[in-house]
C-alpha cells in the first residue's frame, strides 16, 4: 500500500499524480486557513496588549516557534520516512487540523490563562510540527530521479497564491446571512442586501 501512494506520482507521463493532487487540494485550503490564522493571532495580542507594537512583536515570535519547530522536527521527519510517506502524510494533514482547531479554542477563550498567549505557542508548535511532516515527502520526490514531475505546475501554484486574496474579496463583498440587527437574511451579495 505504501508503495502505490509513494508511486502515485511517479506514473510515466503523469504530470499530476494522486499525490500531487492531495497536495494540491490540502494547500488551497491551509493557503486561505494560514493568512487569516496570523492575522487572528495578531488581533488576539492587540486585545490582550492594546498595543500594536506588542502585538506585532508576540506575533512575530510565534511565528518564530512555528518556524524553529519545523527546522527541529524535518530531521526526524525525515529519519521516519523509512516506515513509509502515507504515514507522514496523514500525522501531517491530522497534526493541522489540531493545529487550527486548537486555535479557535484559545481565541474562543477556551485556554487562555497564564502565562499570556500560551495557547497560540501551542498553536505555533503544531503548526510547524505539521509543516515538518507534510512537506517531507514531497522534498523527499523531488529528489528522486523523475523529480521533475514532481514539482505542480505554475497555473497551480498561481491559484494556490491567489486563494487568500479571493477569500478576502468573498468575506469583504458578500453578507454570508448576516446583519447588523442580528438577524439572519439569507446569503445575498452586499450589493443585492443594500439595495433591498
């Protein structure tokens, strides 16, 4: 089993594999998910702190913990490979999802306490323990002697870059049912919803 995923993108003439295609879809959606989490950690120290230095500088250094948990944990990633890339694939893809949902908990207010900010380093952590384990693989088919295939083509890495500004376009141009006396509308466009 292991071999047919690890395979999956290696198919002569394949230039887009089930592999390939996983990684396609996951990082459309971490690609929205990843831009506005930032900005929601950052909002989250500015209300802690009410101050923008502050909470620039707290943010920058989560970053920075998600940022050194990757540079720590690809070696040993990468040391477990041998046991096969679907299973770094999916600790990696389950490792994200706990990651965001860790993070809505803690601006739900669900852990916060002390120290301050503990639960968006937690957060952080994960973050880069999942870009550890995910990205291995993939560094690991690039190195092999069709690694050529093995990197998406510049259309998907366009749309891919272009994903969190088209969420930011939707959430700023369309009303999602919500309105300001708290009542649901329905989905309607802005423009539709002030003109009614």
């Amino acid at each position: 089993m292991e071999s047919s995923i690890a395979a999956a993108g290696s198919v002569p003439g394949a230039r887009f594999g089930a592999l390939h295609a996983h990684r396609f879809l996951i990082r459309i959606g971490l690609s929205i998910a990843n831009v506005f989490a930032w900005i929601f950690v950052f909002q989250y120290f500015f209300l802690q702190s009410q101050s923008i230095t502050s909470a620039l500088i707290a943010t920058v250094l989560m970053y920075i913990i998600a940022q050194i948990a990757t540079i720590v944990l690809t070696p040993f990633a990468a040391a477990h490979l041998r046991l096969g890339v679907k299973r770094s694939i999916i600790y990696g893809a389950l490792i994200s999802g706990a990651a965001y949902i860790y993070l809505g908990a803690t601006l739900a207010g669900s852990f916060n306490g002390e120290p301050l900010g503990w639960g968006i380093a937690v957060f952080a952590a994960l973050y880069g323990t999942y870009r550890a384990l995910y990205f291995v693989p993939y560094q690991l088919k690039a190195v092999t002697p069709d690694g050529d295939r093995s990197r998406m083509p510049l259309l998907y890495e366009i749309i891919i870059a272009t994903m969190p500004a088209f969420a930011g376009v939707s959430l700023a141009t369309l009303s999602f049912g919500i309105s300001a006396e708290g009542g649901n509308q329905g989905w309607r466009p802005l423009s539709y919803a002030a003109a009614v």
